[in-house]
C-alpha cells in the first residue's frame, strides 16, 4: 500500500502529538485519501479536529502557533469560503527543508456538529481513521453510522442544459470567441459529467472528481476532450466526438434507469450548430 511523504509524515505526526496536549482539542481523525487507502508520495494531509466551543475562536491561532514551530515557514493559509462558527476549513502550504507541502485542517464546533457541513466531515468514519479522542465524542460520531450517497440528478435537465450549450458553441466558433466558447465547454463538460456519475458512480464519498476514477475507464474517455486550445484548433472535431459520446451515455443510462429516451435534441442541434435555417 502506498504512503503519503515521509517528510510530510513527520510533519503530521508532530503536529498531532502536540494537538493532544491542546485542552481546547477534544479529539481527532484522518480525512481524505488516507482513510480510503489512497495515499501516494503526492498525497495532502487532511485532519479533522474537534473543538471545545469556548476555545472555537482562538484555535486558529494554537493552530499556527504550532504549525510555525514545526516547519520553516507558512507560506500561505487559504481559508475555505465556507467558514463559519461552526466550521473552519484551512489550508496551509508549508514550507520544510526547501520543500513545500499542503496541509489541510478542518475543525469542528463541538457545539455545531449536526450542521450540514460538520456532518459531512464525519460521515463514514471508521474506527481506524480515529487519531485520538479524548472524551469518547469522536467514537459517538462513528457510531451514527452516517453514510453518504451515490451521485443523484435530473436527466431530462442534464439533457436539456447540453444541447442549450451545444448549440451555442457553433456562433462562439464562428466569431472565434475563445472566452465564451471556454465557458460554454466547461458546461458541456461539468454536465456530461454529471449525467456519467447519475449511471455509473458507485462510491458514497468524495466529490465529483473523486468518483470520477470509478466510473468505467471508457466513460472516463469521453470527458477529456472538452478543452479550448488558444488557436480554436480541433475544437469542432472534439465537439462532434463529444455530443456523439453524450447522447450514446445518456440513450445507456435512461436504459438503466428505466427511462424512455428519444435522440431528438440531440440529433436536430448536432446537425445545425452551423446556424443554418431549421427546416423541421
């Protein structure tokens, strides 16, 4: 099995052996691709503390404190949108021996913790993704045995929002628009993606871009022609290859769904992306 950096490692279990000590830390467990053996030497660290209310507000600054003593220098912290009283998502890259690393933390509000995006950060916890857990909380958590969920959407919209996009790719091409041609692919793209995933994602982690590895390798394919080279070069070829890909995925997967399927949208703005009069 693969492991994440040693030096990264060390790192981790420094700051962990510290945060014991912290009275304001109640407890802690791994998150990410640790906890579903996918580490590699290029692997982030991502743990979960858990927070005494009192303490919630000044954690951040124990936090660094103890990150600074451990490593060169932070050089930067990006805090997640997200962040509220209830949860604080930070990550950090640091710098160690003139190399850097990501470390990402997650703490939790003791007092918040049904909040939706608590909730996720321990949903699926196991007993062996338990770093240390101080007053039996963290094992109370995993015995909720939350579980999350395949990926779920609206096909007749997915179906919809495409071939709305797609047809506007032949004006962009036209006036060779790169910037609104780029937008318009990245929602050709996050679209096909997501009627992909309402087929064939079987994980109840992670978000699209994880799932996406455990789809059929030949799905996968399918998505990875969607980019704009600066010169507009094979943007129509690709297009062609992926609305042909797209309405194969969507006739398969209304088939495992037990829905009815009828290729024509896709058949009509295929046909006349090139702003010809549609004669019906």
């Amino acid at each position: 099995m693969k492991t994440m950096n040693k030096k990264l490692e060390k790192i981790k279990y420094e700051f962990i052996n510290q945060m014991k000590y912290k009275d304001s830390v109640l407890g802690a467990w791994n998150f990410g691709s640790e906890t579903h053996n996918l580490s590699d030497d290029y692997s982030d660290v991502d743990i979960v503390l858990l927070i005494d209310k009192e303490q919630f507000g000044q954690i951040t600054f124990l936090l660094e404190e103890c990150l600074e003593g451990i490593c060169d220098e932070i050089i930067l912290c990006w805090p997640e949108r997200f962040n509220s009283e209830a949860i604080i998502n930070n990550g950090y890259l640091l710098l160690s021996s003139s190399n850097i690393f990501q470390f990402d933390v997650f703490l939790l509000n003791i007092e918040r913790l049904d909040e939706p995006m608590c909730r996720m950060h321990y949903t699926g916890l196991k007993e062996s993704d338990i770093i240390f857990d101080k007053k039996g909380i963290v094992n109370e958590l995993m015995e909720l045995h939350l579980t999350g969920s395949i990926w779920s959407d609206d096909i007749s919209y997915l179906e919809k929002t495409y071939w709305y996009h797609a047809y506007m790719t032949g004006k962009y091409l036209k006036r060779k628009d790169y910037f609104k041609l780029n937008h318009v692919l990245h929602t050709m793209y996050e679209t096909h993606m997501s009627m992909l995933l309402v087929g064939f994602d079987r994980i109840t982690w992670g978000g699209s871009a994880n799932k996406l590895h455990f789809i059929p390798i030949e799905k996968q394919a399918h998505l990875k022609k969607y980019y704009c080279p600066e010169n507009l070069d094979g943007v129509e070829q690709n297009l062609i290859s992926c609305m042909k890909w797209f309405q194969e995925d969507t006739q398969e997967i209304c088939k495992l769904k037990g829905l009815d399927y009828s290729a024509y949208l896709g058949d009509i703005i295929s046909l006349n992306r090139d702003l010809r009069e549609v004669r019906l």
